[in-house]
C-alpha cells in the first residue's frame, strides 16, 4: 500500500459511521473499520487514538476557539453579550455539517460509555468558556454560572440543529434558543420568594 492514501481520514471516519450505524459502537472492532475504508491499522492510528476518538476528533478545538472568541468579542459587550457573540460566531464555522453530526449524535445517543465522554468534552468547553470570560472580568461565580447556561444554550441549539436539519442554520437555532430563555425568564417572579 502507498504511504499516503488519499482521503484516509475521511474514509475511515465515514466507514466507521456506516459500521457504528450498522451494528452498534459496541459491535464494531477497529479491523473493520480498517476493512470496510480499505486501509491497515497502521492508517487507523495516523488519525485516531481509539474507536471513541473517529466520533470526537476534532472535537478538542471547540473549547479552545470558543475561549478566543469570547475573549476577543467587542470590549463593550456585557459578558453574556460576549459569550452569545462568540456561540452565534463559532456556529457559523460548522455550516454545512448537521447530516455528518446528526449520524454521530445518533451513534453517541446509542452507547452509555460514548455520553459520558460527550459530557466530559462539554465540561472542557464550560471550564474553558468560564475563564475566558474570567479573563474579559467577570467574577469568578458569574463566570461559571455564564459558561453553563451558554453551554447548555449551544447544546440545545445543535440538536436542534441536527435532528432537523434545515436552511436556517445553526447560528439561527442559537439566537432561538436564547429566545426561548429570554422568554421563559421573563415569564419568571424573581421578586416574589419561594415559600420554605
């Protein structure tokens, strides 16, 4: 075989999908991956650490370019204002991928072990969020409290995203999402206390 085959990654993260779809995640061995992509094992480690990694890779550059881009946004913006800013931006540069990310959603949503590691990038994406807008001045506490609301605001707004994928756009089912927040805060009496 060539040392170099063309497309190899993609090749192997489609056969991968195709497999996991399939047969389940937990039915499937990296050999037939490798198989069905028509590539060694050898190719399979170039790209990926383990049969996890083909529906994560990729996925550790979230938490990084959403920390830029919350602390780059406009020095006038509240700290949510940055934070939504940055979502709506970082949303843009996934256009054109709901069918790809809805097959691994549905994959993930089949397999205990592969939500638990979903949820441990989302916590990286939150720690990271949470000190950029640390970074920008905002206290520690609010910081934190920010970061888990826009995370859980991006996250509703992908799988809304991918389970129905339509020409509105992920940025377009963020600014909904924050909508519906807004809307439900509202609606909200913080001024009356809860009974004990």
């Amino acid at each position: 075989m060539p040392r170099w085959e063309s497309r190899a990654e993609d090749r192997l993260r489609e056969a991968a999908l195709e497999l996991f779809l399939e047969h389940g995640y937990d039915n499937v061995t990296v050999t037939e991956i490798t198989e069905r992509a028509g590539l060694t094992r050898r190719s399979f480690s170039r790209y990926f650490t383990d049969k996890r990694d083909v529906l994560f890779a990729g996925s550790e550059q979230l938490p990084v370019v959403l920390a830029r881009s919350v602390r780059n946004a406009d020095d006038t913006l509240s700290s949510f204002g940055a934070l939504l800013t940055a979502l709506v931006e970082v949303a843009g540069g996934l256009a054109g991928q709901a069918p790809l990310a809805a097959q691994r959603r549905a994959v993930v949503r089949a397999s205990p072990e592969l939500q638990e590691r979903g949820r441990t990038k989302f916590a990286a994406v939150t720690d990271a969020v949470a000190d950029a807008l640390r970074d920008r001045g905002t206290a520690a506490s609010e910081a934190t409290l920010l970061a888990e609301v826009g995370v859980a605001i991006f996250r509703t707004a992908f799988e809304r995203w991918t389970d129905q994928p339509d020409p509105i756009g992920l940025p377009a089912r963020i600014r909904e999402a924050v909508a519906e927040l807004a809307a439900g805060l509202g609606a909200a009496d913080f001024a009356t206390r809860p009974r004990p």
